[in-house]
C-alpha cells in the first residue's frame, strides 16, 4: 500500500512540474511573439504607423511677374478696296521684306477707268493748248480759256484718283517680317475694309508686362531684369525701355516695355515667361 501511494505522488510531482515547463515556455515566446511581424504572427495587435518627420516648408521667393514676348512692329493689313484675290503666295510663318506684294487684288476695272482717265486729261490738254493759241490770237473769250483750264485740271484729279485705286489693288509690306496669320485664301472676293493678314516683325523684339503701380516710386527706364522663358527654358536679360501712359485704377496696375539685351536660340514672339524684378537696392548691380 505505502508502495503504491508513493508511486502516485511521483507521478503528480511530474505532471506538475510538466505544467510549470510549459507555462514557462509561454512566457518566454510572447515577447518573441510581440516583435514578430504582422505576416508571420497573426495574433499580434496591428502596429501604428510611423508618424512622418516633419520639416519646414520652403520659403518662397516673393511673386514673380509674368511677361510676354511681343514684336515691335505688327499690322493686320486689310482690303483698301474690293475684288477677287488673284495672289497670295505666302503662308503663315514665311518671311518677304519692305515692299513685297503681299496681296493682289483683281484691278482690270481699275485699270480701265484709269486709262480712260488719262485720255480725258490728254484732250483736255490739248483743248487748252489750242485755247492758248486763240487767245493770243484774240480769237477766244477769256471765260473760254478759262473753262479748258479747269477742265484739265478736273481730267488730271480723276486720272490720279484711279492711279490711287490701282495702286490699293497690290498689298505691299511696310516693313520686313514673316506672316503670322492669314485671314483670306487666293480666289475669295473681300470685301473693302476686310482682313487680309497679319504681320509681324520678329527681328525685334520686347518684353510686355504688367507691374504694380507702387513700383513706379522704384522703377524707371533703363532698370534691368532678367525673365526666365516658359517654352526654352532659358533666360533673357532685359532692360525697361518706356512706362505706359497711364495706371489702370482698379488693378492699380501699369504695363511696361522692355527691350532685349541679351536673347536665346529660337526666341519667338507670343513667348511668356517669370521675370524677376528686383529694387535698385536688393539687386546690388548697376542699372538693378
């Protein structure tokens, strides 16, 4: 009996000791548990985010002003009178020079009246002529001599007045450039007054921009700035040439004009860009 009961407390001192190992085993894997990653231990709690590192913003550099690229010289050149267009060669981007034809206008009746116009004045003149001779002859009034006086002069207005619509038939160029837009096509009839094209002088060109009106205290001819161009990502230095005539009240706003100095490759008009305008002080060169 006493052999017996020994046996079974041996038996519950194992099962126990057993329980404490596995106790023990539990508490030393929760940690292990706890830093495993989400994917490889499923029972552990999901962890925070990291919070981002917070820096400061950037300063920004002060408002940039826009500016565009704009030609000295450009025209829209209309119709002078009406008819069909017979010529008009060049398209939009070519280049012609001071005095090309650029529109042609059918003139067949202009050239007409105007020849019919010299030969009025031509037997006017002769009528005057022959009137001279009478009169120094004593053969002929001087109201009659008078009147082939004015006669003739009539006849010579009306010969330059087709001379002028002769001349509108062709559509010359009053300065060198290239065609920016065409607003008519060979063989359409326009009419008198209508747009024909446009045109622009790209060989000199200046910078358009709009400037508060505070500045003025500040900005005068002859200030320099640079404008970073949009579409060649490059930058041009410029100088203010002249100041508009007047300050827009509600904007409180002027517009200037600057010429170019120092150009890029490839700059065309209608370019925009930032310039950066700053005070004769802040800029600490010559000129600002």
């Amino acid at each position: 009996m006493r052999h017996a009961w020994i046996e079974r407390r041996a038996a519950g001192l194992t099962a126990a000791a057993g329980l404490v190992a596995i106790l023990l085993a539990g508490a030393v894997a929760a940690p292990a548990a706890a830093q495993a990653p989400l994917a490889d231990n499923p029972f552990a709690a999901p962890l925070a985010a990291p919070i981002p590192e917070t820096r400061a913003a950037p300063r920004e550099a002060g408002p940039t002003i826009r500016a565009q690229i704009s030609p000295r010289h450009q025209t829209v050149l209309s119709a002078e009178i009406a008819g069909k267009i017979v010529s008009l060669a060049l398209r939009e981007g070519e280049a012609f020079a001071a005095g090309d034809r650029l529109v042609g206008l059918d003139c067949g009746a202009h050239v007409a009246r105007r020849d019919r116009a010299a030969a009025q004045e031509l037997a006017a003149r002769r009528r005057l002529e022959t009137a001279g001779r009478l009169d120094r002859l004593s053969s002929i009034s001087r109201l009659e001599l008078d009147e082939a006086a004015a006669a003739l002069a009539a006849a010579q207005a009306e010969t330059a007045l087709a001379d002028v619509f002769v001349a509108r038939c062709d559509v010359v160029a009053p300065f060198s450039g290239r065609i920016a837009e065409r607003f008519a096509e060979p063989h359409q009839y326009v009419a008198e007054g209508e747009k024909l094209v446009a045109i622009l002088d790209d060989s000199a060109l200046e910078v358009e921009l709009i400037v508060p009106s505070r500045w003025l205290v500040w900005l005068a001819p002859g200030h320099r700035f640079s404008v970073a161009v949009d579409e060649l990502d490059a930058r041009i230095a410029a100088r203010v040439a002249r100041i508009g005539a007047r300050v827009d009240p509600v904007s409180q706003s002027v517009k200037i004009f600057a010429e170019i100095e120092e150009g890029a490759p490839g700059l065309f008009a209608g370019m925009s860009g930032a310039a950066e305008i700053a005070p004769p002080l802040a800029a600490g060169a010559p000129g600002g």
